[in-house]
C-alpha cells in the first residue's frame, strides 16, 4: 500500500503549518530547541514529524504550482522569464534563500527528534522509537539531497550545535555528504513498514525510491539501479490503469503514490500554497482555461508538445502518421491528456482556440456561447493555443482551491529512474524492456504483452535507447517536476535554454486567420522539429516559418548557475562558507 494520509495527521499538519515561518540556517538554539526542551512523549514527537509533511518543508517540490517546471523548456508563461531561466540570479536571490532556509529548517528539526528519542527510548518503546526514528532519518536524507543537488557542498550537521559552532560552520564534500544520506535512508528503509494501518506515513518503499532519486541526482547509476530494484521487489506498488485519473484530484490513493504530501480544503493544508488569499487565487487561475474564468497565463510549451512521439513510436520528423492539420491525431495518448486536443470537451466546454472559433459549445447546456478561449475574442487566452490539462479538473474552478496531492514521487518515476540506470551501465536485458513497456502499455491502456496495440521499446544500442529513455521521462513525467532536475542532471541546460534560446507563440490575429484558410493554421505544413542526441527538440527551423510564430520570451542560462549561489546572508553570518563559482 502507497503511503497515504488520514485526517488522523491532517489535524496535526493544519496546526504545524502555523510553525514553519522562515528562518535561517536555523542553527541557534531557538530554531532547535536545547538541550532542555527536547519532546519527551510520542505525541510531541509525532507532531513534530508532521510538520516535516508541510510543502514548505519540500521546496523545490512543492511550496507552489509546478516550481522548477517554470524554469524548462517544458513551460510559456507569456512575455515573462523567470530568473534563472534568464541567468540573472545572484547571491542575494530569495528563492535560493528560502529553499536553503527550509531544507535547514527541516534537518534542524528531524535532528532534534532522533536526539530526543535516544534520551527517551525506554519511555517511548522500542517500536515507536524505531519507527519515528527512521522517519525522521528519512527527512533528514531527504532535504540534504536537495541541498547537494542544488547548492553542491553545504554544511552537513546531525547533532545540537552552538551558536558559537553554528557561525564557524564551513561547506562539506558533498560526496561524503551522499553516503551519510544514503545510510540514513537504508537506516529508514529497515526501521520504517512496508505499510500501515490506520493514518499512513512514511514507508519503507518511500525510503527505497527517494535513495534512488538521491543516486539518481549524482549519476551513481548502480545505486540507483538497486534502490529501485530493492522498491520494486517490495510488491506493493504498481501503475495506475489510467493515466488521466492518476493525477486529478479525486485520486488521493494510488497503488502507484510512493510518497506524497496530502491536502485538506477543510483543514486548511491547501496544496499548491494556495492559503486563500487574492495572490494565490490569481495563481490557480493562470492554469485555467479563460471559458473556465481562468487566464491561461501558463501553459505548456511547442517544444514539449513536439517530444511526444506518434502511434508509430517514432519522432515527429521521422513518421508519417504526423499531420500538421491536426497534430493531435496518431500521437502518443498521453499528449492529449497533458493538453486539451482542440475540438474536444474540456471543463464542460469544447476547446477550440482557432481564430474562426468565436464561439463554443457549452456542453452541459448545449448551447454555444462566446468563446473566451481564441485570441480573436479574448487577446489574453493561450499565447501559444495550448492549456494544461493535466491535473486539473472541475474542482479547480468552484472556489479555486484543490485538496489534490502533492506527489513527490510515484512508481512510474522508479522504472523510469530503474530502467536509464541499468541503460547507463549498459546492462540493457528484458528488466528494463519490462519497466519501459508497462509505462508505455499503461499510457494506450493495454497490456505490456499486447504489443500490437502500443509501439513497445525493443531498442538496445545504448546511444539510441539512452535518447528513448529521456524522451519517455519528459513526457511520462511532464509538469510533474522532474524536467529541471534532467536537464541540470544531463548537463544540456545551455542546449535548450541558453544562447538567447526562444520559447515561441501564436502570431497576431490576422495572421493565424490567414495561416488558418490554408488549412494548417497552428504549424506550417512541412515544418518538422528535429530532436538532438540528447533528446531535446530543436525548433530552430520554425524561423524559416515567421508567419506561423511570435517570440515570446527568450533563454539565456549561464553554466554558473548548474549550482544555485550560497546565500549572501548566510555568508554574512557563517564567516567560513564559501560561494560557488561564478557568483
């Protein structure tokens, strides 16, 4: 069983969120607690674990809609480009603050509770000590796998420091940091149960699988391919049978949620940081289609659009089955359940963003009405004709709150991260066909024996299957906050996001009105991307077509920022912490 939240933890995470205001390293004794104020019962220290389930507490993934997703190729946002993707970020930069703060936050936290067990252990009980020990073993792995991937070498503590220790803490290889978190999580994985009964937290598995994201993020390809191995032989995970359903809010159990962070409108612990305020309404709404009152500020982008293969299981450029005049049909299902396919229903309406489509279809009335959704009407809809369709459902629109899960990660992600290791160690055998396949199986709704039915992957040159693999991770995964941890992983940020790399849009109206009487009225008629070796899509020769295309904004990446910048403040107060390169 997946791990999986009861309102049992959801009262003690309503009232935790109330705890986790920012702070900084949170070395001093006050973000601690002293040695004279350990928890000194179970329920003092299982509240303090749940508040180590906040999405606060797990930044990068999850403190807002699609964090690191807005700074890929996968993501258009209009006119605007987010910092990093313009390499403008400095040492004074808050996201990386806050994202340092937290993760520190959290450690400081899992660190005072495995201290507090151990001076409480025969109070507590063997088996409660156990358990909350490995648990909070795994937070602490956890957030330091973040701060590896992202800052590099950090400051690495496990025990009460001083105040005196704190400001002359310096930076540690992050190398021997990586095997610290990895005894952490193998301590959890033999601590923590294969699953619960009652309010469910974390298991065993969520150990296995985030130990091979940890592997993953560092290229130890052997380790991940063993921790995902060791989560997959549990026996208590498998792939949901549909993928649309899989990740609409209504689906807060999943045989295939490994790990996620619940939520609860009636609680008020909101997923995607939405705290009812007019901020964080805005924000759900630019994810909604204008006919459903939103403002389709983001959406996905040409080029992710371009990454799914056709029925064929070939490339765009490579498949005769890709039409122009409609780009939907004979492409991989799970495109059109990432964005709405023109002239199909969406959230009660047929969406349709083509200029001649001044008006829609209403299905639940059956009438037509105005339609919000072409630029002709409404100059402010989809800069590029796409909305997401992925995640959202009818419950985004009625109060513009969402109970869904934050899913940190799932069992589609271990074969994936399982089968690029064994293909990275050129270990290619039947085990990764398998993994790959029943991804691939799920996605045409049929069996991974039904091969007639879905373009199953048979490939076995390592360059080839390498490039496969990574197109099968971008779009199996898409907008699910894996992209930006690939590209930065693959070192190919500068390929598809520097050198002034444009995210393109939809032309004026008059122009996509004239495009449209030619039949082809999104993508010219022969125009092809290419995908490169590393299996991004070059659009370069959609130049050639300037009157199918606006530029919406521009990428400028710089190398530099493959590691984010110690923070400025940090440094100020931590006199022996260094500054990464280039800052």
């Amino acid at each position: 069983m997946a791990m999986k939240m009861k309102k049992s933890i959801f009262a003690a995470l309503a009232a935790a969120a109330l705890l986790t205001a920012c702070v900084d390293l949170d070395l001093s004794p006050k973000s601690q607690g002293s040695s004279e104020n350990w928890y000194s019962t179970a329920q003092e220290l299982q509240f303090s674990l749940n508040a180590l389930y906040t999405p606060n507490m797990w930044y990068t993934e999850a403190w807002r809609a699609w964090t690191t997703d807005r700074w890929t190729d996968d993501w258009n946002q209009r006119t605007q480009t987010y910092d990093w993707l313009g390499g403008t970020i400095s040492t004074t930069w808050s996201e990386g603050a806050n994202t340092w703060s937290n993760y520190y936050k959290g450690i400081a936290r899992a660190n005072t509770v495995i201290q507090s067990i151990a001076k409480q252990k025969d109070v507590l009980g063997e088996e409660i000590a156990t358990q909350y020990t490995g648990e909070a073993k795994f937070f602490r792995a956890s957030f330091y796998t973040y701060l590896i991937t992202l800052f590099g070498d950090v400051p690495y503590y496990t025990e009460y420091m001083t105040l005196e220790e704190a400001y002359n803490i310096g930076r540690i290889d992050r190398n021997y940091i990586l095997e610290q978190i990895y005894k952490d999580f193998d301590d959890a994985a033999k601590a923590l149960p294969i699953s619960y009964s009652g309010a469910q937290r974390v298991t065993k598995g969520a150990a296995l699988a985030m130990k091979a994201r940890a592997a993953l993020f560092m290229n130890d390809w052997n380790t991940c391919a063993k921790a995902c191995k060791d989560c997959m032989d549990l026996g208590v995970y498998s792939l949901h049978p549909d993928y649309r359903e899989l990740f609409l809010s209504k689906t807060k159990e999943s045989p295939e949620y490994i790990f996620v962070l619940p939520a609860s409108t009636e609680l008020k612990v909101f997923s995607y940081n939405n705290n009812n305020n007019d901020a964080d309404k805005a924000g759900i709404k630019s994810f909604l289609p204008r006919n459903n009152g939103g403002t389709s500020v983001a959406q996905p982008t040409w080029h992710l659009f371009f990454a799914y293969t056709c029925t064929d299981g070939k490339n765009v450029e490579d498949s005769p089955l890709y039409d122009a005049a409609n780009p939907f049909k004979n492409r991989d299902p799970r495109l059109s359940e990432l964005t709405a396919p023109f002239d199909e229903e969406f959230m009660d309406y047929i969406y349709n963003p083509r200029p001649s489509a001044t008006t829609t279809l209403q299905v639940s009335t059956g009438k037509q009405v105005k339609n919000n959704d072409t630029k002709v009407v409404s100059k402010d809809c989809s800069y590029n004709g796409l909305v997401i369709k992925k995640f959202i459902d009818e419950e985004w629109t009625d109060d513009l709150k969402t109970d869904t899960p934050m899913r940190i990660i799932r069992y589609g992600d271990v074969l994936l991260m399982y089968a690029e290791s064994k293909m990275e160690m050129n270990q290619i055998d039947d085990s990764v066909f398998e993994a790959l396949n029943s991804i691939r199986a799920r996605a045409y709704k049929c069996g991974v024996g039904e091969t007639g039915k879905y373009p199953a992957i048979t490939e076995t040159n390592q360059t080839a299957l390498r490039r496969i693999i990574r197109n099968e991770r971008r779009c199996e995964l898409a907008w699910e906050g894996r992209r930006w941890f690939d590209i930065i992983r693959w070192r190919i940020a500068e390929e598809v996001l520097g050198n002034n790399a444009p995210i393109y849009g939809l032309p004026g109206n008059s122009q996509v009105a004239e495009n449209e009487k030619s039949g082809y009225w999104i993508f010219p008629k022969d125009f092809r991307p290419h995908m490169r070796a590393s299996s991004s899509i070059d659009m370069s020769d959609m130049q050639n077509y300037p009157k199918y295309f606006t530029e919406n904004q521009h990428c400028s990446f710089v190398p530099r920022q493959y590691l984010f910048p110690i923070p400025e403040n940090e440094r100020v107060v931590c006199r022996k912490l260094t500054q990464n390169p280039g800052y």
